[in-house]
C-alpha cells in the first residue's frame, strides 16, 4: 500500500460513514446472494454479514469501539423496525384474534422450555453459574435479554452472543424443521420461530410467508416480556 492510500485508508478509518457504509454494503450483498439461492437457510445473510465484517475489522485492525461508533446507525434503527411489526399485525388482526388462545397457551410452554433446556443443559455441561445465568434469556431480543443478564449480574456481552447465535441457528433450521414435521400452518411456523429465534427468526419468517412474519413478530414481543418474568424463577429453582 502506497503511502498516499495508507494516508486515506487512516482518514477514512476514523469517519463514522465509512463503517455505516461496510455494513450497509455487505448486508445487501449477503442479501443479495441470498436472494439468488432463492433464500436458502444456509445462505442467511445476518449470519455471513457477520462473519464478512468481523473478518474485515480483524484484517484492518479496527477496533470495535471505533467500528460501533459508525454502525451504531443500524443499532439504532432496530427500534423503529420492531415498532414497524405493527403494521402487519394490524392488517392481520382477525386472523389474529381466532388464535389468540392457541398463541397464549404455545408462548407458556414454549417461554418455559427455552429456559429450562438452556439451564439444565448447561448445568449438566458443568457450566459455571455466570455462564448459566448468561446463557438463561438467549431466546428473547438482545436489547431485552441483555437488561435480564444485568438483573441477574450476568454477562451482558455474554448474552447478547448467545442471543445472535440462537437467532441464526432458528433462522437457518427452522424451515427443513417445519417441513420435516409436516407443520404446514403458517401461523404455527411463524409463531415457533418468533418464540426461539426472536428478530433474526422473524425476518426468516418474512421472507417465507407474511403471516408466518406477522405471528412470529407477535411471539418475539410477548416471549420478551413472559421471559423477563420467568428466567428469575427458573434459575432461583433450579440452580443451587
């Protein structure tokens, strides 16, 4: 590298705009090359977005103080998107109203098992209780789930990683699953996915079905709220 493009690359290392725009830009490759295998799981592109920046901080060595500081556009716009769930919820709200009940009764069981299998897995890896507290929330949003771990004087930065691997692993094995087991009711499949797999599981489910992304939104916002509830008690029950 030259001297003069050493110089820039310094400059333009130090702009916010610069890691707005990587970001930006590898998203909408990834999602573009997901477009083209016809939204392949494997093809996620949170999860090859992901994979393409940290690359390239550790290529650059750039710090993630630095790299934040430009990306936190994208961070930010997370609470208008999930506000914007609202939209086709209200569009679908008939066909949310006939299943309230079936919803009510699978966000309980569902809220409880993502707990307790997280929990006693990890106790029974012989996980030490900070970890096992950590890992407790990983099915709700991040913002939600890393306010849990702090209650519970936790790893926040813990969390928030088991929080985006859980919501990857949903995205990409729920579709195969679903089809695996015959489950071909769309508010079923998006209501399951909202539940273990919050956000990055809902937008899989937008790019399925919009009802699936419609219930799965629905399973994310209340999963948030049943889980800060219940993680307390669970680990007050079943950690020594």
């Amino acid at each position: 590298m030259s001297e003069n493009s050493f110089s820039l690359w310094v400059y333009l290392s130090q702009s916010p705009l610069l890691w707005l725009t990587v970001t930006l830009s590898i998203y909408a490759i990834a999602d573009a090359i997901s477009l083209t295998t016809h939204r392949h799981p494997l093809a996620n592109p949170v999860l090859h977005s992901i994979w393409i920046i940290g690359a390239f901080l550790i290529v650059t060595d750039t710090t993630y103080t630095t790299y934040f500081a430009g990306a936190q556009f994208v961070h930010f716009l997370l609470g208008p998107a999930t506000v914007a769930l609202a939209i086709p919820l209200y569009d679908n709200r008939a066909r949310v109203t006939a299943a309230l009940l079936p919803m009510l009764v699978s966000l309980v069981v569902g809220s409880i098992t993502a707990i307790i299998t997280v929990v006693l897995l990890a106790e029974a890896f012989g996980l030490p209780r900070s970890v096992i507290l950590s890992l407790s929330p990983k099915s709700v949003t991040a913002g939600v789930a890393m306010g849990i771990s702090e209650s519970l004087h936790a790893d926040p930065s813990l969390t928030a990683v088991s929080v985006v691997l859980t919501g990857i692993l949903g995205a990409i094995i729920v579709t195969p699953l679903m089809n695996r087991a015959a489950i071909t009711d769309f508010r079923a499949r998006g209501f399951a996915v909202g539940i273990a797999a919050h956000g990055i599981g809902t937008a899989r489910a937008f790019q399925v079905d919009e009802v699936a992304g419609v219930f799965s939104g629905i399973a994310m916002g209340l999963n948030a709220l049943v889980t800060s509830f219940l993680v307390p008690i669970a680990v007050t029950l079943l950690l020594p």
